[in-house]
C-alpha cells in the first residue's frame, strides 16, 4: 500500500537516500529542502516552517502518513541550532493535526552521535523551553569564542532535539493520536557534509577517535534510510521515544555495557 511522506533534507545526504528508498518502494514522496526538492523552504526561520508546512498539506492534497525530519547542518554557529532543533520541532508541530488524520502515522527525526558528545546545558536548556531568541543569543555566545566552542551548538541541538523526541513522544499530541515518533542517531555517515572531513587521513583519524565504530565502519546514507523507513511504515506500531544509535557500535565502545546502572540500589 502506497503510503504518502515527507521528507524534510530531500536535496542531498540521509533525506535525499530516504526519499530515494522510499519512491523505489512505491512511496509517495514531497521533499522539502532549500534547494533540490518540491518544496523550497527555509526551515532556519519561523516563517519559513510554517510556509512549509503549509505548502506541504497543499502539496499533499491533506493527506500525509509519515513525516522523516532529517535537515541539519553541523556548522558551529547559532544557525545550526535553529535548523537541528526548531527547524525540526516547529515543522513538526505544524503537520501534526494533518498527520494525526493518517490511518498509521508515523514520525522519524536525525538525530546523531554527536547527542552523547560534551554539550552547552544553557543552550539545551534553552532549547527544550522553546525559547528560540535565547538559544541563538546563547548559541552566538558560543561562536564568538571561537569554532571550539562554537561547535557546541551541534551537540547541543541533538542532545535536546533526542530528548525533546523523549517527552513528545507520550503526550496527547502524539502518542494520543497514534503516532510512533522517534530518532536515530547515525555514527559517521558518508555524505556531502561529512566528505571534505574525510577526504584527509588526518580528518579520518580525528572523527574515528571521536566516534569509533568496530562494525563495518562509516556508514553510506541509505543504511540510515532503510531504518528511517521502518520507523515510519505501518509495521512499527509500538516503538516511540527512542534514539536508536544506528553507528557501528559507537555508543556501545563510548558508553560500555551498562546504561542502566543508573537505577540501581548504591
């Protein structure tokens, strides 16, 4: 059965594979992307999401079944927190009373490894009250210290964008109108952004001890396309609020074999 999706980052990288996988599988699919996709659309700035949206439920005729957010940039400027966070939640927001309408709806968003790197907490903060003005003031903090700090914008929109997946995901927004909505976290995915990085050994050798991944190594974009896909199709009725680490063991060789010890009795 023919399902209908959105896929925010159509134009290039991870949307571009998904958008790619799913058409293949007799898809419907309305890109949105600055350049490259059906509908152009600045996602930095909140008019340019809710035009967006707006133009998606035109576009769709009303209809969407699932939405794959998957837009972000890595740069260390405060745009990068208004793409990777609100960008994402803002659009999302937007679509969702035309979603809830779907027999399966569905939600996906890119999150990344980068959520479990050193963060700004202010920002993050920020970030999860909704309080845009403030992040970007914060995230510019960060930038004028130079691009060491300024990189933190990226950790810091996933980290909040995984957590804001988290508590969306059971409100009456979302799981009250049967919609699964999670995020994947890819280890080091080849794509145009993350080409130039890699091109060097000295560039390969600084993001593998960053984020060492002992299965198969860096990744090709259509690996995370496959599991966004599944995310979002009927099959998955009860899997919501995750990340899913999809980063050739990442996660495991940083965090080690125990997440849950948290609970435990001192």
């Amino acid at each position: 059965m023919s399902r209908t999706y959105v896929i925010t980052g159509a134009g290039s990288g991870i949307g571009a594979a998904a958008a790619a996988l799913l058409t293949e599988r007799g898809n419907r699919v309305i890109g949105v992307d600055l350049k490259g996709a059906d509908i152009t659309a600045d996602l930095s700035k909140p008019e340019g999401r809710a035009d967006a949206a707006a133009a998606v439920v035109e576009a769709s005729g009303g209809k969407i079944d699932a939405v794959i957010a998957a837009a972000g940039i890595s740069a260390p400027i405060p745009l990068t927190v208004a793409v990777n966070f609100f960008g994402v939640t803002g659009f999302l927001d937007a679509l969702a009373p035309t979603l809830a309408k779907s027999e399966a709806p569905r939600i996906a968003v890119v999150s990344s490894m980068a959520s479990l790197q050193p963060n700004s907490p202010e920002l993050v903060d920020a970030l999860l009250a909704g309080d845009e003005a403030k992040a970007l003031e914060v995230g510019a903090a960060l930038a004028e210290q130079g691009p060491e700090a300024g990189y933190l914008n990226y950790p810091s929109s996933k980290r909040a964008l995984s957590r804001w997946v988290r508590r969306e995901s059971i409100t009456p927004r979302y799981a009250g109108a049967g919609i699964p909505v999670n995020a994947v976290a890819p280890g080091t995915v080849v794509t145009p952004m993350t080409a130039p990085l890699l091109a060097t050994e000295e560039g390969r050798a600084m993001v593998d001890a960053a984020v060492p991944m002992p299965l198969n190594g860096h990744s090709d974009a259509v690996v995370i396309a496959r599991l966004l896909a599944w995310l979002t199709s009927e099959e998955n009725t009860h899997v919501t609020g995750q990340t899913i680490y999809i980063d050739g063991g990442a996660d495991a060789s940083l965090r080690g074999d125990d997440i849950w010890g948290w609970a435990d009795p001192s």
